[in-house]
C-alpha cells in the first residue's frame, strides 16, 4: 500500500513538473495595460520615416538591428553590454490619422514590465521624431 | 559551537548579498536614455557619401561585407537596413603562449595535486560579430546617404560560457570600415 502511495505521489509530481509553463510562454498580466504602457501615438501618417527614426533611435541607444520589415513596419534589435536587451517596435495606422509606435522589450531573460522605461524609450524616439512632425512642405 | 569573529560574519553577509545582487540583475535606469557620449558616437559611426543611389551604397556595403567574410542576415531596402554577421577567432597567438606558460606554472606549482589547465581552458576561443549599416537619405542634399555603421561583438571561452560582450565603440575600427567602402563604392562603379 505504502509503495503503492509512493508511486501515486512520484507520478504525481512528474506530470506536475511536465505541465506546460503557461505562465511563461503567455503571461498573464493585463493585455490593455501591457499595450498602453507600450505604445504612443504620433500625429503623423509618415511610415517610412517614422520607422527611419526608430532605426535611428534604437542606433543611438545602442541597439544592432536583426531584422527590419517595412511591409509590417516592424523592427528587431539587441543591445549588449553586461546585459542584454532586445527590442520589437511596430508601427500601424490608427483612425486613418495617426501612427502608433508599440515597444516591446525583454532585460536578459525577463519581460520589461516598468513603465519608466518605455517612457524613457518614446522620451529618445520623440526627439529623433520631431522633424517628421514638423515636416516643411 | 565556538562563536565566530564578527569580521567572519561580516564577510560571509558580504559575499551573500554579493551574489544575490548578481544573481537579480535589474534593468540599469539608463538604459533607454540617450548618453552624454550618444551625438559622439552618432559622428564616429556616419559618413556621408554624394553622387551615389541608395541601391549603389547597399551594393557596396554587402560587397565590403563579403570582401571581410561576413553572411548577410538582413537586407530591407525601403528602410536602409543590412545586418551581417560572422564567427571569428577570438585568440591571439601571444595569449595562446602566454596561458600555456601559465598552466606549465600552474602544474610546476602543483604537482603533488595534478594539472587543471585553468588559464587555457578559460581563454577566449571564438567571437561572433553583429554589424548594421543604415543607410538614410540625407535631408539637406539629394544625391547624397548618409551610411550610419554599429557593432557588436560577443566573445566564447572554450568551455563555451560567454566571456564579454560589447558594443564596438573604437573608432579605428570604423575607421577601417568606412575606408573600405569608400573603395567599395568606387569598384562597384567601374564594375569590378
């Protein structure tokens, strides 16, 4: 019986530990937040150069560009120093009016969920920005 | 149990909260600030070049990527953008030597308890290096690019384990790039 008990248990534990991590693989915080805290809007409908400026901004921080798609207007990049970031940034139309740039990033193995950081992000991308607002016909 | 120095005690806190420290790395709060050194890197990093298309300097950048053994990963042209990469040797022949002799010290030193060969197996092996040319228009001048280089180097031991990685900020190293496809550009031009 107790034998029978010590199996039941093991097995137990090993399908336990063979569950998929859920968690991991699609997190479970807020998808409304997780996207407010990642995306500003831009008053302009400019893709190229909007996307010219992420390249631009993620150069200045740093970052080595791995893939670039202007079609899906989305960019990946990595940054190394004694860590290492990497970084997707999409642009899509909202409204016919604007576009929103949306940042994703992952700190070695872990989500970016601080919104500081995002915000530090959009701080350089507005400068890097500011002439495709302010575009001189 | 016979009580320990306090200064026992304060090196063990030490050494913990050293390691739980390393063990959490967090994200450092500049990370996504533009530095004080970002506008001088930006200039060490771009060469303007005039009278060329944007398609002449994309060919000419993958031509000095080839010429330099590199694989080309990502090429999109309506944004400027080519990443190449390549694995390199990361050993220099003098630190070959030099870890050796440190070993043959190590064993000389050590010989009631055998050779572990630290210094050699810890040496560098190999380096993968990343490379992006962005190549923009220039807004001031029609017929000229702007061609904006970054790179990134990641450096094997030989027991595999990372050893550095590092953005390349040496001008030099630019320096040889941008010279290389001042050549490029020209025999692209005469078709060689």
């Amino acid at each position: 019986m107790r034998l029978l008990a010590t199996g039941v248990l093991s097995a137990t534990l090993i399908l336990a530990g063979c569950a998929a991590p859920t968690g991991v693989i699609t997190s479970s915080g807020s998808q409304v937040e997780t996207r407010q805290m990642q995306t500003r809007e831009y008053d302009t409908l400019d893709k190229r150069n909007t996307l010219r400026s992420v390249v631009s901004t993620l150069q200045d921080l740093g970052f080595v560009i791995d893939k670039a798609d202007y079609d899906l207007a989305t960019i990946t990049a990595t940054k190394v120093q004694n860590y290492e970031i990497r970084m997707t940034v999409t642009v899509r139309e909202r409204d016919g009016k604007r576009l929103a740039v949306r940042a994703n990033a992952r700190f070695n193995s872990q989500t970016i969920d601080d919104p500081n950081a995002y915000q530090d992000f959009f701080i350089s991308l507005d400068k890097a920005m500011f002439l495709t607002l302010h575009e001189v016909d | 149990m016979r009580a320990m120095p306090p200064t026992v005690h304060r090196t063990a806190a030490t050494l913990f909260l050293v390691a739980l420290v390393s063990a959490c790395a967090t994200l450092p709060e500049d990370a996504f600030r533009l530095s004080e050194s970002a506008m001088e890197l930006r200039q060490i990093q771009t060469r303007v070049y005039a009278d060329v298309s944007d398609v002449e300097i994309l060919a000419a950048s993958s031509g000095v990527l080839q010429d330099l053994g590199y694989a080309i990963d990502e090429l999109e042209k309506e944004l400027g953008v080519l990443s190449a990469s390549k694995r390199a040797d990361a050993t220099s022949e003098a630190e070959i030597v030099g870890n050796i002799a440190l070993d043959v010290a190590d064993c000389i030193l050590t010989f009631l308890l055998g050779c572990e060969n630290h210094s050699y197996q810890g040496s560098k092996d190999v380096q993968d290096i990343k490379i992006t040319f962005v190549v923009l228009p220039e807004s001031r001048d029609n017929n000229a690019y702007s061609v904006r280089l970054t790179m990134q180097r990641f450096v094997w031991a030989k027991n595999g384990e990372l050893y550095n990685q590092e953005t390349i900020s040496d001008a030099d190293v630019y320096q040889a790039f941008f010279d290389k496809l001042s050549k490029s550009v020209f025999l692209e031009k005469e078709g060689v």
